[in-house]
C-alpha cells in the first residue's frame, strides 16, 4: 500500500534560486492500482472529481484538500460498474455542478449535485427508454443563468440543449440540422452573453453560429465559405470577440474575428496570401494580444502575434530559420511571458519562453542537451512558476517547474520519489484553493492517483511598468464569487478597468469601472481561479479571485 506522503524538498543551490513546492499524494485506489481521477469542477465550496477505488467504479467524489475530506460523494451507478460522472461535460451553476453521467438503468443523461449525495440526482431523462441522451464531449458552457450542451434523441440527433438547472427548464434549443440526422454543434464558447459555437445545418456545412438560447435567436452568423464549410476552429475570446482559424472560398486557412454580426465577422489577415493555408493553431491571448502558430509559406510555422488588425498581424520571430517550421505548440501565457515547446533546427525540441518580441524570445532551457528532444508538453501556470513535462537525458519523464530563466528551470519531484509523470493532459491539472491538483504516477508499477502540489510563497503577478496601490485601498465580496461579486476602492480615479485572466493568461472578462463602488457579474465565466488586474488611471493591482 501507497503511504501518504507530504514532505517540503530540500533546497537546492542554484544561481536562481526557487521555492520548492509541497506534495502530497492521496492514495484513493490502495495498492499497485490506479484511481485515475479527471474531470475536476467545484460545488458546495468542495472539489468535485471523477475517480475509482476497485469497489466502486468510476463515480463521483469530493475533497475539502485533506485526506480525511477526500470521499466517495454517490455511488450513482451501483456496484462496481462506473457511472462515469462528468465524462462528456460538467458546469457550475446556481450553487449547484451539472454533469452528465450513466445512472443505472436510463444510459448516459443529465444529473446535478449540491454537494450531497441526497441532492445528487439525475436531471433528466433525455433519451427515453434506456438509451443515452449525452453521447459526446460537449464542454458544457454557462453564459448567463443557463448551461448549454449537447444531448441526442431519435427524433433530432445530436443538436444544442440548455439547462437552467430544473427539468422543466432543460429543453432542446435548436434541431439545426431538421430530423434525426444530427447538426453536430460543438466549441461551445461564452462571449458577451451569448454563446458562439459551429454546426451543419444541411444546406451551408460547418460554419460559426451565435445563440441566445432560444430558437430564433440561434443562427448562422456567416456563410464564410459558400458552397461548403469554412471548418472555424480554435475559438478564442479577446476583448469581446470570438478569435479563430477558418477557411473561404479563395484564401486558405486564415485568422478570423467575429462579433456574432455577419458584418462583423472578417478574416484578420490572409497570412499566406492567396489560397496557401496560414495553418492558423493554438490561439492564446496575452496582454490584450492574441499568439497563435502559423505560417506565410516562407518562413515554416512560426509563432505570430496580432493586434486584431492585418497592420498588427506580424510573425513573432523565425526561430528555425527558413522554410521548415519550428512548430511552436502547447503555447502557454504566465507573467507576461508565453511559454512553449519548439525546435531552433539545432537543440530538438525543448521549452521556450517570449516576451513577444523577437528579441524575447529564447530558448529556456536545453533539457536533452544537443539535438536530443526534450519533447516539453502540458504547461500549466501556477503562482511564481510554469510547470511541465519533460523527457531528460536519461529517465522517464520529469515535471519541471520554471521562474522563465534556465538557472530557475528545475525538475521537481518528492523527496522519496524517482519519478512523477502527470497524465499528458492539462484538463487534468486543477486549481482549488489556491493548491494545484492533478494526476500522475510517481513509479512504473503504481497507478495514477490524485496529487496536489502547494507553491506556499506570497504571489503577485508583475506589474506593467506602472506604479502600484495598496490592496488595502481595494476590496473584492464575495470571494469566493458566483453569481457576480462587488469591487470597492478609496481610490479616486477618472478611468477605470477590471480585466480577470484564467491561469493560462486568457481575458475572460474585462469590463470599465465608473465609481468606487461596482457589481461585476462573473456569470458565463467556467468555476476556477482568476486574476482580478483592476486600474485606476496609471494605477494598478492585481489580486486573486475564485469563482465558484
């Protein structure tokens, strides 16, 4: 059996010193066996998880971050068969967590939890008489009062559903594609009160929709390529537009905008002009500026950066000279910094870091020294540091954790342990109170099993170059928030601004402030930590703030 470990590592001498973390392992399957936990979410101010313990099968469990408060919620689906909670999607609404999962005798459907096993009960019954109604990741998305996913019956296929948390307020939304043939909505994405998502309706094929949740106002926003489908993929918020790759009829793959008008939606810059495809991929925004991975057909695929506009829209730098590529992937923002794996042609595939500049942007760290690749993957941003994956010279692979200099790049694992090899996967990384959690497996023969890693240092993320006010003068209730929480300052200012960021670096939400006294609704916006970045004039503060 597993022991329990929760040990501080010893320092360790560098040139940059870093503040290691504090592990601990919750051994939820005993033995050689693995509890596979996934699927992490939130409800009654505990974290909500998919695991197995060898009796029970895949079911629904809930931590408080001891060991003790760690347990099974409901055994939804009896007996050692799973019930697979919050396989194909999971919101938080109302004080309440929907998610779909397999009950005993109606197949795969909609349930919800207030945190008690009483009050976790199957919502309702979409597919009648045994069969599945939810058969497909949907990433259920809340805008608003209501959560969006998708669901099947035999009449529709699978199309877009809503919930407002009661069966009398679940219904189908739209039967896009009409009759039993399904209009495969999917990338279901909040912005600006609606939500904006693709799907073949028959006739136009795959292109960008808008929805405000009821059936006329559910609507292709644009045939971008006539005749056939334009494919837009990789939708991303910034400032109140949905960002993504899409493809029309004479241009290739190109960068997209749209502010779910016809009119308003428009390709940012034909980036390997005329019919060559950009091959636009992997959009993250950072400081108000969407990275993403393309190519002009000159230099390979590269990082780029855009404003929003075609001027603004420029390569970040030629980091494997010519036309092959360096392919910058899983591309991650922390502390005005964008992190991601890439090859200069010389030292394989490592981490690298960008200011968004071309002069910013290095390499971090050669970590499989030469042309060996230490194949960087699953960035995940936590307080000080960047943490990831990596294979070293010799070994399995390690996590890393990175200040954004090579000195300060390290492998971090317990003290008694070898190895710790989180899944390859960053949907399975968890913020909750204000403690990391994830899954991995510290040797060959033991299974996965649910880990959290606490950076206990004071945190603040850098400020831009401008001075900085107390956070005594300011003041954020509730927090944690659900519906919506209220910012109050002593601060008098002219111009004001909240903008809250995801531990990826994406903007969420940014929203002007007028007087001292605010209410900002956080509806639309997924459970999790966020930074609150408020300026008043040339002032600044940056402050954590949970949404429940």
């Amino acid at each position: 059996m597993k022991k329990i470990l929760h040990c501080l590592l010893i320092s360790i001498s560098l040139t940059a010193k870093a503040q290691l973390p504090v592990f601990k392992e919750y051994d939820l399957y005993t033995g050689n066996n693995g509890s596979f936990p996934s699927n992490f979410d939130t409800v009654a101010g505990k974290m909500a998880f998919t695991a197995q313990d060898g009796t029970n099968g895949f079911e629904l469990w809930l931590s408080n971050g001891t060991t003790a408060g760690t347990a099974m919620l409901k055994d939804i689906s009896s007996g050692a068969t799973s019930s697979y909670p919050m396989r194909y999607g999971h919101a938080y609404l109302n004080g309440k967590l929907i998610f779909s999962a397999v009950g005993n005798t109606d197949g795969e459907e909609l349930w919800i939890t207030d945190g008690t096993a009483t009050g976790t009960q199957q919502l309702m019954d979409i597919y009648t008489g045994g069969g599945s109604g939810i058969t497909t990741t949907t990433f259920m998305t809340r805008v608003g009062s209501t959560v969006f996913f998708l669901a099947t019956t035999s009449a529709t296929g699978i199309e877009l559903w809503k919930t407002d948390g009661t069966t009398a307020g679940t219904s189908l939304v739209k039967d896009i594609k009409t009759g039993s043939i399904s209009g495969n909505p999917s990338l279901l994405t909040a912005c600006n009160g609606k939500l904006f998502f693709i799907a073949d309706d028959g006739t136009n094929g795959v292109e960008l929709w808008v929805s405000d949740g009821t059936n006329a106002g559910t609507q292709m926003i644009k045939d971008i390529r006539a005749g056939g489908s334009s494919y837009p993929d990789m939708l991303t918020v910034m400032n109140n537009k949905v960002y993504f790759g899409a493809k029309n009829s004479t241009e290739g793959r190109e960068l997209w905008v749209s502010d779910g008008t016809s009119a308003g939606t428009t390709m940012v810059k034909d980036i390997w002009t005329g019919a060559g495809d950009g091959f636009v991929n992997n959009l993250v925004v950072m400081n108000n500026k969407l990275y993403f991975n393309a190519t002009d057909g000159t230099n390979g695929e590269e990082l780029w950066v855009s404003d929003g506009t075609a001027a603004g829209t420029v390569m970040v730098k030629d980091i494997w000279a010519g036309a092959t590529g360096s392919y910058p992937l899983q591309l991650t923002a922390h502390n005005n910094k964008l992190y991601f794996r890439a090859s200069d042609g010389t030292n394989g595939y490592e981490p690298w870091v960008s200011d968004g500049t071309a002069a910013g942007t290095t390499m971090l760290k050669d970590i499989n020294t030469g042309s060996g690749n230490s194949d960087p993957n699953t960035f995940v941003a936590y307080k000080k540091y960047i943490y990831f994956i990596a294979v070293p010279p010799t070994g399995p692979s390690k996590l890393y954790q990175s200040n954004g200099t090579a000195a300060g790049t390290i492998e971090v694992a317990p003290a008694t342990v070898t190895g710790l090899s989180p899944l390859l996967n960053t949907g399975n990384f968890f913020m909750y109170d204000s403690t990391l959690y994830f899954s991995a497996a510290y040797t060959a023969a033991s299974g996965d099993e649910l880990w959290s890693l606490k950076d206990t240092t004071t945190y603040a993320p850098p400020p831009n170059s401008v001075s900085i006010f107390s956070k005594a003068d300011i003041a954020f209730y509730p927090n944690p928030a659900h519906h919506n929480f209220t910012i109050k300052t002593t601060t008098v200012f002219t111009v004001g601004r909240i903008i809250l960021t995801d531990i990826a670096g994406r903007v969420v939400k940014s929203q002007k402030l007028s007087s001292n006294l605010e209410t900002i609704s956080v509806d639309g916006i997924a459970p999790g930590m966020y930074m609150a970045d408020v300026w008043l004039d040339d002032k600044r503060t940056v402050q954590q703030l949970i949404v429940q």
